[in-house]
C-alpha cells in the first residue's frame, strides 16, 4: 500500500497564504500523477489574525499539535501593523527552538532561464548555506532596564554552546561532504567577538578532523560579503551562526537571481521532531494580495520536504517541472517576467501532466 504523509500547513501572514496555496497545488498534482503515495495537507490558522483574535500567534498545544504530522510546510510570518519582534517570536521561534530544529539549510541556485545579476558567475551560482537555528545571537538571552528613563539599557546575548555548535558543525561537514566539491566555509567573526565565537572556530576545527576529505576554511563575515560578490565560484558549502546566516543567505539569495526562489529546510536532523519547510522570504507587505509572488521558493522548499520524508524520486521530479517552467520563460516579475502566481502554477502543474 503507498503511504499516505501528514503535513501541517501554516500559510501565516502576507503572501504566506499565496505561496503555500500555490504549492498545495502543485504538490497533491503531482502525487496524484506518480500514484505513488498520498499527501494529506491539514490547515493550521497560526499568524496574526489568530493572534488578534486570541492574543497568541500559535495555540497553547503548538508543539504537540506538530508532533503528529510527518513535516510542515509554512508561508510566512509579520504584519504591518504589529511589531516584528512579537510575530516572528510569537510564531517562528516559539517553534524552531523547542522543536530543536536546529539545523537550517538554504540552498541558493541560479535557476535555468534565470538572470544571476553577477557579472562574476556567468555560469551561476549554486550554494548551500547551513545556518546554526537554535541559539547564538538569537537565544533570546538579555533584557531591558530603566524603561523610559534617559538611562535605558538593553542587552542581547548572543550565546553559544558546545552541544549546539558541535551538532550544526557535525551536519555542516556532512553536508559538504555529500557534495562533489566536498568544500566548507566556517563563517566567523572571531577577531572582535572574543569568546563565543573562538568557541566556534575551536569546536569546528576539533570536529573537522572526523571529515579528513572535506577541504575547509575560516573566514570572517565581513570578508564572506566581499568573497561572495568577487568570487562566487571559490564557494560551496557554508556554515555560519544563526544571524550571520540570516544576512548571507538573503544576499546569497538575491545575488542567484531572486530572494523569490530561495528554499529553507528546519531540521531536527534527529528525526524526533517533524521537520519544518518554508521559503526564506518574509510576507512581503509590498505585493501582498496582487498575486505575483514568485511561489518557486515554496515549491522548493516541498520538494526539500518530499526529500526528507523519503520521496527523492517524486522532489526531483517536481525540481525538473520547475526548471522547465522557469527556462521557458514563465516567470513572476521578480524575476523580470510578467507571469502571476497562479500561471506559474498553472505552467507546473501542465509539467506534471506531462511527467
Ligand atoms: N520566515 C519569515 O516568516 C520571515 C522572514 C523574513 C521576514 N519576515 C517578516 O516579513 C515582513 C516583511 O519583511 P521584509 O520586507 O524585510 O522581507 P520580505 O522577504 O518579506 O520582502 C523583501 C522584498 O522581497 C520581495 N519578495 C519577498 N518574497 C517574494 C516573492 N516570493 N516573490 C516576489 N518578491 C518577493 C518583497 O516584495 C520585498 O520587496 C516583516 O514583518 C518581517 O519580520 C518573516
């Protein structure tokens, strides 16, 4: 009998919805078309409106409520009208650190059909940036005093542990080593940050030595920003903390093309927790209800689902349909194409027709 795999969906906010409607789409299309096994996607209202209407972004049982699916597939998170740091602590992160999700993978490609803005990766650039997603500068750790005094203080800890960076190194190394240029940059700021990053650079170079084949490097975020603009094709595989990845992934993003096709995994590489798969871009308040979001995003962002919860076959066959639309032009104006959201669905999913 084929399986049958449970997925959350939790579209959030602004072109959230767009985007994970889009993708619902095209992924019980395709699972309809292998015949292979069945896909049963369940609505999670979690996001600003369930947190206007109950004071809390996600409900009491969030945690346990994940527990019983297989993976979840999420849009986006903030509002206009509500500050930034209450939606994405509200919802994200109330969920990325208890869950351990602990390993955020990003992968950055130039897609066929595509324009790389870089005038020194002609061919391209394809990337995979491994973020640390449970402490470092975003452990939450810090406070306010004085409020409203001239005297105002405010403090954000950025902390890390051996356990955490041993665990994102371990997976960093393996990522990199499953790749044929078997190549990693450890992204460091340890020349002014004098304590928890040294502790970074000591753990990774301690674990590097189970990973004999993989050739690695140091280098400090300042200098990544450059080397990544000047020499796209000296990099493979990078690991960095959880902000320093925040920042070189969306640059990443927008130097392969668009911020619009960048995919993001959050793994519990343990496999205790569900797994949960999302684009890297935000709601996008901008072009939030004119439907043009570029969706490919979160259809990579599926077929990284569909990976994970054992159907390669199926995620690749989904990346080549993409591909195929996207080299033939049908492309959303992020990319300088004049296609609306639901055309790029409606493109994907003749594709899968075809398969
Ligand atoms: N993971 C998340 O849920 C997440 C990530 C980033 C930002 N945010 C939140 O989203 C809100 C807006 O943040 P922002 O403006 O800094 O970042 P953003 O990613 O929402 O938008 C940045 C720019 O990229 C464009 N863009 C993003 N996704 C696109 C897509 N799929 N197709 C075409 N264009 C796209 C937008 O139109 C905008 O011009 C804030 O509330 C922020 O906190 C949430």
């Amino acid at each position: 009998m084929s399986p049958t795999y449970r997925i959350a969906s939790i579209p959030g906010d602004g072109i959230g919805p767009e985007v994970v409607s889009a993708t619902i789409q095209v992924v019980e299309k395709l699972a309809q078309k292998l015949g292979k096994f069945q896909i049963d996607f369940t609505h999670i209202p979690w996001g600003t409106k369930y947190y206007k209407e109950t004071g809390q972004y996600v409900s009491d049982d969030c945690l346990d409520t994940l527990r019983k699916f297989d993976a979840g597939l999420f849009g986006a998170v903030g509002a206009p009208d509500v500050p930034d740091h209450i939606s994405l602590w509200g919802l994200l992160l109330a969920i990325r650190g208890p869950l351990q999700l602990y390993a955020n993978v990003r992968p950055v490609r130039t897609f066929p059909g595509t324009k790389c803005p870089l005038n020194t990766a002609t061919e391209g650039i394809d990337w995979m940036l491994v973020r640390e997603n449970s402490e470092g500068e975003y452990s939450g750790q810090g406070g306010r005093s004085h409020i409203g005094q001239e005297w105002e203080a405010a403090t954000e800890v950025a902390m890390f542990t051996r356990v955490a960076i041993k665990r994102i190194m371990r997976f960093a190394f393996e990522t990199a080593q499953s790749r044929p240029k078997k190549h990693l940059i450890v992204v460091t700021k340890s020349n002014s940050m004098r304590n928890g990053m040294v502790l970074w650079d000591q753990v990774a170079s301690e674990v590097s030595k189970d990973f004999p084949d993989v050739a690695w490097e140091k280098m400090l975020v300042d200098a990544m920003t450059v080397r990544m603009v000047a020499k796209p094709q000296s990099i493979d595989t990078i690991v960095g903390t959880n902000l320093h990845m925040d920042i070189l992934s969306d640059l990443a993003a927008g130097l392969a093309g668009s911020i619009g096709v960048a995919p993001s995994s959050n793994l519990d590489p343990t496999r205790k927790n569900p797994s949960i798969f999302e684009p890297v871009h935000g709601s996008a308040f901008d072009i939030t209800g004119k439907g043009i979001a570029n969706p490919v995003a979160t259809f990579w962002s599926a077929a990284e689902m569909l990976v994970w919860i054992g159907e390669k076959d199926a995620a690749a066959k989904l990346m080549q349909c993409v591909e195929t639309v996207c080299a033939a032009g049908v492309l959303t104006p992020d990319l300088g194409g004049t296609a609306n959201t639901q055309g790029v669905v409606e493109a994907v999913c003749a594709e899968i027709e075809k398969l």
